[in-house]
C-alpha cells in the first residue's frame, strides 16, 4: 500500500485516539481535535494528566480506550512517540500517524521502523488538513508546497 494510501485509509475511518491532545484550549492540537469532531469522527483523547478534554472522557494510555480505536494519530515529541507506538501495538492498533506541521513532530525513525516490525502501518508526518479538500487556504497551500517539492505522499 502506498503512503498516500495509508493517510486515505485513516481518514476513512472514524474512531482514533488523538495522543497528545494538550489541556490547553488555545493549542493546535485542541483546534485539530475540534476539527476531527465536526467533520464526524469519534476522537478520544489520551494525555496522562487529564481526566476530560473538550467534554470527552480522556485516557492515559491507549491500550484504556475501549471498545478499541481504528488508529491512532500521535502529537507528541519524537522520543515519547516510540513509547507510543509501543502501547499502540499492545492495544492491538494497526494504524498509526505521527503527527507533523513543520519540524520533526512526532515523526522518530526508531517509531517508524517499530511500527513496521509490527505490522503497524504507518504515515510518517504530515498534518490531516492537508488532506481534506475544503479545508483552509493556507492548509491547502502547504499540501500544494509539499507536492512542488517533492514532500508529499505518493
């Protein structure tokens, strides 16, 4: 399967945890997290220190969430990503996203090459907006950089 596959398959299914979702309302991850919610999927929330994000009950690890998620899209920094993924295949999660804007995000080698050691697929970087066809301007723009410069999943 292709990368671009990966990303289309995720997209396509509705229930994920959100790993990295942070307490606080004005971070990226919480307007994402919004995002996921009124295009209609089922995101729930996993930081360790909070008990409830955007109304939603919130766990500490994956392998909590039940009935179990489809994937998981993960914000969190490189080296707490491979822990991650570590729990994801213990919760039985086949699909994996290490969430990236710019920079690093949570993209790890070590992650990556766990994930496919385990069978996890796995896209590596990128942000969803980029993939929804009505999102903003400027999300759509930075897809479009991607795709000039070589950077966009093929």
């Amino acid at each position: 399967m292709s990368r671009l596959q990966d990303v289309q398959d995720c997209l396509s299914r509705k229930r994920l945890a959100f790993v990295g979702v942070s307490r606080s309302e004005k971070d990226f991850t919480r307007t994402l997290f919004r995002e996921f919610v009124r295009r209609g999927y089922d995101p729930i929330p996993v930081h360790p220190e909070a008990g409830e994000i955007e109304g939603r009950r919130c766990y500490a690890r994956v392998q909590q969430i039940d009935p179990p998620v489809e994937w998981a899209l993960i914000a969190v920094p490189p080296k707490q990503a491979e822990s991650i993924v570590l729990d994801c295949a213990a919760g039985g999660i086949p699909r994996v996203w290490l969430y990236r804007a710019v920079g690093k995000g949570a993209v790890s080698k070590a992650a990556v090459s766990y994930c496919r050691a385990k069978g996890i697929r796995v896209v590596e970087g990128h942000c969803p907006y980029m993939f929804w066809d009505d999102a903003a301007w400027f999300h759509r723009l930075h897809g479009l950089l991607l795709k000039i410069g070589g950077g966009w999943p093929q």
